[in-house]
C-alpha cells in the first residue's frame, strides 16, 4: 500500500511519490494523514476545545477497497483526457465536474473524520472540496502516480490550513497551533494505549520536546475558543450571562491571603522546624513517617510541631 507523508500544503510537500506504477492506495492511507490532528479529550488537556465542540457528524465509513479500485480504474481515462486539452478548451470544465463528483465520497469522509473539532460539517466539506479540486487540477497522470496518493494530502492539507486560519478565535503562531494538534494525536494515542489519560511528563517522552513545552502547547487551547461576556450560561432566556457571573466572591482567596502572610514568617523558624511544617502539610506524611525521615522521635516531631504552628498562628494573629 502507497504510504502517504501528510503535510500542510504551504509547509512543505504533500506526500513521498510511490513508485511508479504503484497500486492505488486503500482509503485506509487517511489513518496516517490525519494522525496528527485527532484530538483526545486531554481534555489534557484542558480542553475547553472538546468542551465547547459540538457533536460530530454521524461517522460515515470509508468507502471499500473494491469501491476505490473500479473509481481509480473509471477516472484514470479521464484524467488523461483533461491533460490533453488546452486550458481554453470548453470540455474541461465537464471533465472536472464529472471528476469532482466521483471524489466527493472521498471529501465527505474526511470532513467528517474533522467535524467534531468545532466547525461546521458543511463548511469542512466545502474546503474539501476546494481542496479536491485543487488536486484535480494539479494532478499530472503521465508521472504514474495514483490520484488517491496525491488526492488524500491535499484535501486534509486544505482541510487543516482552515483550521490553523479560521478556527482559532485568538491568533496565536503556527508552531503553537501545529504543537497542539500534535498534542491532540499524541493524547488520543496514550490514552489508548494506557487506559487513561496522560500526564505531562508522559507526553515530552512521547513526542520526544521539553515538558514545558508540552504545557505550552496545552495552555495554547484556550485560545481557540472565546466567549462573549453577554452570553447566556444555558439556553433558557432567563438564565445568566457570562459577565453576570464574573466578580463574585472566591472562597479560595482568604487561602491565598494567609499563604502570603505565611511567606515571611517561615524563613523565621529553623530549617528543622520548616521542613517539619512541609513533610506535614504538604507531603501528607505521619509523624511516625516524619519522624523516621529526620532521624528523631515521633513525640519530638509532635512537641515541635505544635510549637511551630504555635509560633506561626501567633506571627499572623499579631497586628502590624
């Protein structure tokens, strides 16, 4: 089977020519076309983009092998003959027509392969379409390579150029956007793979980058989707709007306060005592745990926990 190297049409070329008199490709190629860009439900990453994401469009299988080889083997005479006429010739346009609707299968099950990323079914279909015959008229049978293996990367070429273009509601730069729908796949395949989803760390491995930039690709979903601040939290009439929610009191904000008030006071306590504090409340450990890690008794740890916390409480208590 042909293996098709999908890219982004302006990034670099659309896929390694077979050799020629190559087979046509089974519809399966598309597997390693769209890898890169199925998504997971990271929702890692965060993923207010799967969130937001309507339903997808019923899944329409991928036509049969048998269905591709008669389709290549009806087209092929075709193709020839549009080569062969000159660009003024009136016949083209039927030609391409007669050509596009043989292939619209083709559009159809890769625009729904992408529907369920945010954008309309009938808006992917379109691009796809510009995408087929953007193929079709590039198309050149004389090399001896199969319509579908140069078919298949332009069509999600087209497909994902209008991603990266039109469905990121903040701009933010290619690498990001192409870091994310890398992250998207490798979400999707680890998930698969170990039965839940994966940590950061797992995904640096995975895709062999930095872990920050894992977080970076990560943090890059927010902006793929916004909200207005008039928008009504449900679909009833009477129900809040987004800005109506915005402001309220946070619970978590008295926490912050004393982690603050916190900061100075425990560089004032010896290092034992701090460390105590943090195995303690930080590392969820026992005062036997404790106790053994340091090298003293459990009572010790205890007597100097409570002066600690006593010390502490006594630093925040008192007035400026």
């Amino acid at each position: 089977m042909t293996r098709v190297v999908e890219r982004t049409p302006d990034t670099g070329p659309h896929a390694v020519v077979p050799e020629p008199g190559a087979p046509a490709p089974e519809l399966a190629v598309e597997t390693d076309a769209l890898d890169d860009t199925d998504s997971a439900t990271t929702e890692a990453t965060d993923t207010s983009e799967a969130a937001e994401a309507p339903a997808a469009a019923p899944a329409e299988p991928a036509p049969p092998v048998s269905d591709n080889r008669r389709r290549a083997e009806r087209t092929a005479p075709l193709f020839v003959e549009l080569a062969a006429l000159a660009p003024d010739d009136p016949r083209r346009e039927r030609l391409r027509e007669i050509l596009v609707e043989e292939h619209l299968p083709l559009v159809r099950h890769f625009a729904r392969r992408f529907s369920n990323r945010g954008e309309p079914f009938d808006d992917l279909l379109q691009v796809g379409t510009l995408g087929l015959i953007a193929a079709i008229d590039r198309f050149d049978p004389t090399r001896g390579v199969e319509f579908l293996s140069f078919a298949v990367p332009t069509i999600t070429g087209e497909i994902k150029r209008h991603f990266r273009d039109q469905g990121w509601s903040v701009r933010v730069p290619r690498r990001l956007q192409e870091l994310h729908l890398s992250l998207n796949a490798a979400v999707g395949e680890l998930a698969q793979k170990n039965g839940r989803a994966p940590n950061p760390s797992e995904l640096a491995e995975y895709l062999g980058i930095p872990r920050s930039e894992v977080l970076e690709g990560l943090q890059v979903a927010n902006a793929y989707r916004s909200s207005s601040l008039d928008e009504r939290l449900s679909g009833e009439e009477d129900s809040p709007t987004l800005a109506a929610t915005l402001g309220q009191e946070d619970a978590a904000l008295e926490g912050v306060e004393y982690r603050e008030s916190l900061q100075p006071l425990l560089a004032t306590i010896p290092a034992r005592e701090r460390r105590i504090l943090i195995l303690r409340f930080f590392g969820n450990m026992t005062q036997s745990q404790i106790a053994a890690d340091i090298g003293i008794s459990q009572m010790h740890v205890s007597r100097l926990l409570a002066q600690t916390l006593a010390k502490l409480r006594e630093g925040l208590l008192k007035d400026d």
